[in-house]
DNA sequence: ACAAAAGTGTTCCAGTTACACCCATGT
DNA sequence: ACATGGGTGTAACTGGAACACTTTTGT
C-alpha cells in the first residue's frame, strides 16, 4: 500500500458508532414503541431507545439484528436502516454518531420472551416520555417514514400476529394514520390485492358474531413488496 | 458523569467516518453521474464517488455540503442523506463507515465552476466505469432512490436550470425512468401542479418554433414539497 | 413548401369514494 | 329479543390513459 494513503488514513480523527432501534408495536388498539431503561441510565430516569455499539467486526444490519435479538428474543424481525445522525454534540460524554434503525415487531410475539436485562416499557405514541440524547428526533424520524412507507406498502403485517381479522388491521391503519376508515373501501382494497388467505377459524371473544382470521401469503408478499405505490384506501365519510 | 458511563465510552472501538456523495447532473439528454479521480488513487485508475472524512467538530449535513462545494463551488445544492455503509471490510484500508449523500445538480451551472483540485467525469449511467470500494452499490441504491423520489415528488426541478421549457422537463423523466412518456399527458398533469410560472421567451436554437421557457413557483414548491403523491404520468403508447 | 418540434382536447376506463342494510352470535 | 360488531353491493365521481391534428417557424 501505498504510505501516503495510509498516512491520510492515519491522520483522521476516529469516532464511536453507535447504533438505535426504533421499535413499534401493535397491541390491538394503539400503536406503541418499546422504551428501555438501561443500568448505565438508571439515575437520571430517562428512558431511550433500544441501543449499542457497533462491534469492530460487525456489519450494520448484522449490529442491528444482534441488537434487537438481545432485547427481544426475536429473530426475523422487519428491520430497515432508517438515517444517521451525527452532531457533534448529540451524545454529551463523547461524540457519537448513531445509525438509526427502524423495526416492526408484534407484540405478542414479544411479552412472553422479554429480556430481563432491561427495564423496558411500550409507550403510547402520544404519551412518550423524555428520551435521550436526539432520541425524539429518531422517533419523529421514524412515525413519519412509517406513515409514509405504510400508504404505499402493506407494511402493517409486520406488526400483527401470524393470524389477524380485517377489523385488527383497520384498527392498527387506523393507528398509524391516526384517521378514521371505511370498513367496505378498506376491506375491498386489502381483499383485491389477493394478499389475505381466509383462514375457516374464527376470532372468538371480541365481538359476538367473531371475525374470520387471515393470514398473509407469505411468498405473493415478498414477490409484489417492492412494486406497492398508493396503498392507503380512503377516509371514512 | 458517573465514572461506569464514562468507561462503558472508552472500552469502545472507535471507527472511521467518512462521507461520500452520488452526484446527479442532466445534459438535457441523458442523466449523468459525477465521478472523481482523487490525488492518492490515481495510480490504481479507479473512478469514485466525490467523498471525504466527517471531521471532528462537524455535521453530517455540514461534511455534506462542505465537501460539495470543495468540489463545484456551489451553495444550495439539493442534498439528502440516503443510507450508512458500514460493512466491515468495506473499505480494505482500514474499517470505515461512510454516510452516502444523494445530490441534484445542474450541470449548467456547474460547469463553468468546477474545480481544479480534481479530475472529474460526468458518466452516462450506462456506461458507469468500476468504482471504488462499495461505490457500485451506493450508485445503484442512489438510482433506485431517484426513481422512487421522482415518482412521488417533482423533484426533477433540481436538475435543470432556473429556465427550462416542458419537453426538456419530459426528456429528463424519461431519462430517470427509461421510458417513453406521452407529452399531452405529461404537460397536462405538469401544469395541473400549478408550479410552473410560463415566462414570455422562448427557448431558442433547438426546434423551429421554439418552446417557452417555465420557471418554478419556489415558494408553492417548498410548501408542497412533502405533499406530493404518484406524480409520474403514464407512459406513451 | 416542407420539415421538425410545440402545443392542445376528448373519450374511455378503472379505481376510489360515498353510502346503508342484513348477518351471526352471546347475553 | 336485542345489542354488538362483522360482512357485503352499488352508483357517482375522479383521475389516468390512449389517442391525432393544428401551429409555428427556420430552411
């Protein structure tokens, strides 16, 4: 190699590379987001994001699952790297750039295998406490890609259990759009996409009637994911 | 601070941050990237991305727009954040994370400026030559971007000058998206926006009649600018 | 006069919206 | 029987797609 490259190299000041997960769920009603409370914080009671250091051998993605894997117990999780965010002065004890990262989980899967490394909470979206750092700006970040990313793709299955009704995913486009649909546009645009397998078992318990469980097929899903635009069907009257 | 925090900091690794930029131009015919030959890779012919190392008291958005105007001297370039490359063996010199930034610029105003601390070449996107490290990778992801960004927004404004006429306007759709579009639909649906201001001189030289020449409604622009949906019009028969 | 590009209008179709009633079941 | 949420059909409208001829002017 040549030195004068290895010297430029040399001469740049380094930087600690951290890593945040933004992590939504579902719970039937509200969309939430998962907080923690790590020990080093403890003190201070402020709440953040789910977080780490980037390990000298490890890929961002790879940082990112390992990350959330510690947390929840999960693999497989939707993860999507959202922004990166790099003031100078974001982190105050030392400069800290952070890659943001953008998950969707579902809730059920989550509670039974909770971590007991962390004291975590999920918060409504619009009861979130004081986080860290530029941590509000993350989660800003990543309501709006949501929104964004959710009217043009079917991303909302992401959040829900294997088997869920029409009304669950109403509720959880209702949630994230914060509006009010209309149930036959909603299911006729949801049903034409030939996404949604009826499944013959009922939801039993939440209403009298009961609603038939769907599942996604899975293999139409992963083909038609990146050829989705305006998915959103229309307010309610 | 208490003193764990402050060790949890320093037992970390410590990484180089760099940043590089994928430079959109138009001609008025064909899309174009800019690529550099820098000093030190000069041996090794290889073309990269306009990059540079984020330094230690600066922003991302600053090392951005610094480093651009290091090259064109331009201010007020359209510059957006599009994804952190943090493999780990990336760059074979030594591990560096680098924040690729996608930038429009317009080729007009460029050329008259641009630097001579570089060797530059603006490549049509067919003819890309290798490409540093995961340079390759970034410009494809910065491709795909575009498409996507231009098909909701009309952020196409950015690449042209302050003048321009609407088949200029169509020829760089049709140069993002590789297609033919129909002219009727497209001014249609382009005068629908209400974003374009007609000016009384004609552009000269190009075709016989000569076609007026549109400025854009800033203002009406940066208002929209998040509003936008599906702007692409259909393609012609 | 003719060539070359600019400019413009209409019809058709598909997808979205708005809207109201019946169904199944648990109590 | 009645209350609660589940499930469906239709008419009107809007926006996109397809399509061809006239206009201007430099040569």
């Amino acid at each position: 190699m040549r030195l004068d490259i290895l010297k430029q190299y040399q001469a740049q000041t380094k930087c600690l590379v951290a890593l945040d997960s933004i992590i939504f769920g579902f719970d039937g009603d509200e969309l939430k987001l998962l907080l923690v409370k790590r020990g080093i914080e403890e003190e201070d009671h402020t709440w953040s994001l789910m977080g780490g250091w980037v390990q000298p051998d490890e890929s961002l993605e790879g940082a990112s699952t390992r990350i959330l894997y510690e947390l929840t117990n999960l693999t497989d999780i939707y993860l999507e790297q959202l922004h990166t965010f790099g003031n100078p002065r974001r982190d105050p004890v030392e400069r800290t750039v952070s890659v943001a990262y953008f998950a969707l989980i579902n809730v059920e899967d989550y509670d039974h295998r909770i971590s007991k490394n962390f004291e975590t909470h999920w918060f409504s979206l619009d009861e979130l406490p004081k986080m860290l750092f530029d941590h509000d700006a993350m989660v800003k970040m990543a309501i709006d890609h949501l929104r964004y990313k959710a009217s043009q793709h079917p991303i909302g299955f992401e959040l829900l259990p294997e088997k869920f009704t029409i009304p669950q995913l109403q509720k959880l486009y209702e949630a994230i759009f914060g509006t009010e649909l209309d149930k036959r546009n909603f299911s006729r645009k949801l049903l034409s996409t030939n996404l949604l397998i009826k499944l013959d078992e009922k939801q039993k318990g939440y209403s009298k009637k009961g609603a038939f469980f769907y599942k996604i097929d899975e293999e139409k899903y992963r083909k038609q994911f990146n050829n989705f635009l305006n998915f959103l069907p229309g307010s309610a009257s």
